[in-house]
C-alpha cells in the first residue's frame, strides 16, 4: 500500500461528512502541509468549541454554483435558472453566517454587502424557476396583456376560417409550422394564403389564410418586445453577477473549506479524535487505525508508542497487529500533517514529518514486470533519495522474497543509515537474525505485539507454526517442528562454528608449512632423491585425513557440517540437513 493509498483512503472517509460538494471536494485536494494544518486545526477546535455551547454542525440547504462557473465560461451570459441558483447560493451563505458566533470561523464568509443586494434583486425581479416576474414591470404586463388580446383574436378568426373549410382540412385546428400558426389542407384543395409546408406522405399542405396574417404580423411583434423586455432584465442581473463573479468564486471556495472544517470536527466527534500536537518526537497515547476503527468501533485495540530512540522494531506472530501498528501510526502522521484531528487521546508527531512506506501490500511490482525484491530495492533507493532529518519510514515485512539472513543484514543497515541521519524508522519483521541484530544494538527499540498491544523492550516469536495448526494436517505441522530443531536460530551460530573450523584449518595450514619445512631440510641434507620418496614423504607429515563415508564433516562452502554419503573420482556427496549435494575434497574440514 502506498502513501497515495492511505491519503485517499482517510480523505474518502472524513470527505463523506461534508454537507455540500464543494467542501467534499475540498477535503479531498488536502495535501500534507503543517503551517496549513496548525491553522486549520485551530479552527477544528473552534468549531468543537462552539458545539459544546450550543452551536449546530449541520447547514443549511446550499446549493453548488459550480455549474454556475461552468455555464458562464461556456456561454459568456446566464439564464434566469442560473441567476436565481446564484440568488439561493448568497442566501444560503447569509443564513449560514448568522448562525456562527465566532469571529475566527465567521471570517471564512464575509459577504458583501454588493452580493445581498444581488440576491435581493434577482429575487424580486424573477420566479423561483428563473423567469421574470410580471407584476414586478408594468410595461412587460401591458405588452403581455396586449399579446393575449391579439392572440385570442387570432384563435377566434381561425375558428371562424375552420368552420367554413372543415370538410378542406386534415386537422380542426391550427398548427405551428414555421413559427407561425397555420391550416392543415388537404392538398387537392386550395385555400388563399401563404404556405408554409408540405408534407408528401399525408398530402397535406400548411396555408396561413391571407385573413390572419395582419393579426399574426401583430403577434408576433408584440411577442418579440416581450422577449426583447425580458432579455434586457436578466442582462442587466447577469452583467451584475459577472463583475461579482470574482467575490462569488471566493467565497464558493472559502465556504468549501468551512464545510471541510466542520467536516473534521464532525469526524473528530464520531472518532473521539484528538487535535494533534507539533513536536520533536513521536508519540501516541491510545490511538486506533482509523479505518479499523470504522468497522470494529470501541473494539479497536489502541496504540501506546513513544520511541526513545530512532529506530523501533517490531515483533510478534501473524496476524497480530504488526501491520495495524505501522498503519496507526502511518495514519496519525498523515492526518495531523493535513490538519485532521486524530482517533486518539494524545498525539504528538515532528513537525513537518513526512511519511514513508515500504513492504506493504502493492502490486507495483507485479504491474512493472519487476521481481518483489527488486520492486522493494527500486523504492528503498527512491525513499533513500527523499528523505530528511524528521522524517518517518516504515517497513512492513521487507525484503520477506529473498534469504533471510541477507534481508536482515539489510534491513539493519538500512535502519542503522536512516537513524544516524535523524530519520524514524518503525520496521516489522519475523526474522530471527533481525532480532537478534536489534535487541543487541543500541540503534533499536525493539518490541513486540501481545494482545494487539505493543509492549516495548520485548522480543516476540513469530508463531508461524502455531497458527498453521488451525489449517494444516498435523502430520504436516509435526514435521516442521521437527525440522524447526535441526536449524541454526540465528547466524550467530553459525558464524562460530565457521570461526572454529577457520582457526582449525590456519593450525593445520602451519602444520603443513613446517612439514615442508622438514622434507626441504631433510633434501638439502641428502641431494637428489626420488620423486617417490618425495612423495611419501610428504604423505607421512600432511594433515589432510582420509575423507571417510558416514563420517560428519564441515562443508567450508556451505558453512553447514554435512555426513558424507559417497566418495568417488574426488568429489564427495554430501547430506547437509536434508538435501544432498555434491562438493569437492578440499571443501571439507
């Protein structure tokens, strides 16, 4: 999982407690800056504040004026929809602000006294579904009244022209073609006027009578000032609203991030979360993984954590809360970095720490057609080369697909570079070397899971085989356990007992030399002898023993002692453990 990962996740979550889209869209562009955070936090805690006096967190109905935006960048002007939509918007902001008592969250809605009287106007001027009002313009009520005169005299004319005609017509009505009202003839009919269509397949053709085009004509125009009247007042309310448009935008975006404030004091409430302190150190009083915390609720296990040193290692079996642990404090990091109060009851986190992650769940590797191991090295080097002093790495269970042994000489490395640079690290791991390599160092704070818990200061046993009980066959557990004896814990031993066999062979080594020694004494003192004689010369003083089969040996290649099975043509066949394998002579001691 990726740091994008669990940034999007926390955002999701605390973004479904906003009240309108803009504060939602808001909560999800947070990013981690600590001035901001410290800011906003302050405001989180003004609004918690207020909530304890009284205050309501809800708000009133808003509507979003992003389609507002939208429909003036395209068409340059607004419709009567869009400007009562901007009359609602100012309104709702008003009722807003007037619930709010303190001056530090009312800062984020000043609205000008310009944009009231906006509001104010556009609503006196048109309906709640954008149109103008007529009783509000007593020229646009007479033209009206004009139009209905004309049109009614129109629709009398035509009955009268219907009457006469019936029996010429395909409809007992007038229909609209053209913009203009008109007959339906039946085509092998002739009625005087002017035609404004015909249609093939019914045969019928569309006449407007010569008798009503003056009453048309008529309506017509008065229909053009009507529209002409109205188009002028939603001019004049667009052209207010577009030289406004700038404070509108400011106070869209300024409501947007009140709504992301009581977005995070909502949160807070349900989360019991805590507004986080800025300090020098890591520390974490009861806190719980937030998205844990969403399904499991009080059930979640908290985190007590307080390193005293830069790197911690963390131990325990499967499924025991390592991961848990790392995301906690991943989560607690993130969020206070982004100004979201943490599930918690203290929280304290550097100030302008970031948060690095490596080894937890991702498929990058899988999609880069990368091996797990190279992914993990490929992003350790990215990590390595971002980085400062403060900063926080966790590990989760890295370089897991290579040997142990070397993953865990690595692993420390890697802790023991960060940490002397000022870097936080929190790894989890089940390997034994690692332990043994942490718990005896002084650049670890080792510790292990019980319970969900962390306990500090303890090393913990992985418990692999234990859980495998409630899966596998007991034959197959039984077995494991049996070969678990049969291998070395830790490298330690192994390096002893290689230590022993190296110091036994530099003995034999000088053997040999002083051997030699003697037989060149012992030549000089005769001159020339038989090659022969060389030879068995030298064979009385070597050390080298007669490789002996079922005897045990130690494999100097392998560093394992192994028994050998077969000596032939000088290689030897060896079981080391329980595999077979092959070496030369001179690889054993």
């Amino acid at each position: 999982m990726a740091h994008r990962d669990l940034r999007e996740d926390i955002l999701r979550l605390v973004g479904g407690y906003c009240s309108t889209a803009v504060g939602e869209r808001t909560v999800l562009e947070l990013k981690p800056d600590y001035q901001r955070a410290k800011s906003e936090l302050a405001d989180v805690a003004t609004v918690l504040s207020e909530y304890e006096k009284g205050m309501s967190l809800t708000f009133p109905q808003i509507p979003d004026v992003e389609e507002v935006f939208s429909f003036l960048q395209k068409y340059g002007t607004l419709n009567g929809e869009k400007l009562v939509l901007v009359a609602k918007f100012i309104d709702g902001i008003v009722k807003l602000r007037e619930r709010i008592v303190s001056n530090r969250l009312a800062r984020y809605l000043n609205v000008p006294h310009n944009l009231v009287r906006l509001a104010r106007d556009i609503k006196a001027n048109l309906t709640p579904s954008g149109n103008v009002r007529v009783d509000r313009h007593s020229t646009l009520s007479q033209l009206i009244e004009r139009r209905n005169e004309i049109r009614e005299r129109l629709l009398s004319l035509y009955g009268d022209i219907i009457r006469r005609h019936q029996d010429k017509l395909r409809e007992h009505q007038p229909v609209m073609k053209g913009g203009r009202l008109s007959l339906a003839v039946i085509s092998n009919y002739k009625i005087d006027g002017i035609v404004h269509g015909f249609s093939a397949t019914t045969e019928t053709i569309f006449v407007e009578p010569y008798e009503v085009v003056p009453i048309q004509n008529a309506l017509v125009q008065v229909e053009d000032q009507i529209r002409d009247y109205e188009s002028r007042i939603l001019k004049t309310l667009a052209n207010r609203v577009i030289r406004s448009v700038e404070h509108i935008r400011r106070l869209y975006r300024n409501l947007g991030r009140l709504d992301s404030i009581f977005a995070r004091a909502r949160f807070s409430l349900d989360y019991g979360g805590v507004i986080p302190q800025f300090g020098s150190k890591v520390r974490l009083k009861g806190a719980r993984e937030p998205i844990l915390y969403r399904v499991k609720g009080k059930d979640t296990v908290p985190l007590d954590l307080e390193l005293p040193t830069y790197a911690l290692l963390i131990t325990g079996p499967n499924a025991g809360g390592k991961t848990v642990a790392l995301r906690t404090v991943a989560f607690s990091v993130l969020m206070a970095s982004m100004g979201i109060p943490v599930p918690a009851e203290e929280v304290e986190v550097p100030e302008g720490a970031r948060v690095f992650l490596l080894g937890f769940e991702d498929e990058g590797s899988v999609k880069s057609g990368l091996s797990s191991f190279t992914s993990e090295l490929q992003k350790l080097r990215e990590i390595l080369s971002q980085v400062r002093e403060g900063d926080i790495v966790l590990f989760d269970e890295v370089f897991a697909s290579t040997d142990p042994d070397e993953a865990s000489v690595l692993a420390y490395s890697t802790a023991k570079y960060l940490a002397e640079r000022r870097i936080y690290i929190l790894m989890s791991t089940h390997f034994s070397t690692l332990k043994l390599l942490a718990k005896t160092s002084d650049i670890f704070t080792v510790s292990t899971v019980e319970g969900y818990r962390l306990v500090m200061g303890k090393v913990g046993e992985s418990g692999g085989l234990k859980a495998a009980k409630a899966f596998l066959p007991p034959e197959i557990v039984s077995y494991a356990e049996e070969l678990l004896k049969e291998v070395p814990s830790y490298i330690v031993r192994l390096r002893e007992e290689y230590e022993r066999k190296l110091q036994k062979l530099a003995r034999e080594r000088q053997e040999v030399r002083e051997s030699l020694r003697k037989i060149r004494a012992a030549l000089s003192e005769r001159g020339k002898v038989p090659v022969e004689e060389i030879y068995r010369e030298v064979e009385k003083v070597s050390p080298v023993k007669e490789i002996r089969e079922g005897q045990e040996y130690f494999v100097k290649t392998l560093g394992l002692k192994g028994k050998v099975l077969k000596v032939k043509d000088g290689k030897v066949i060896v079981r080391v453990r329980n595999f077979e394998v092959e070496v030369r002579r001179e690889d054993l001691l």
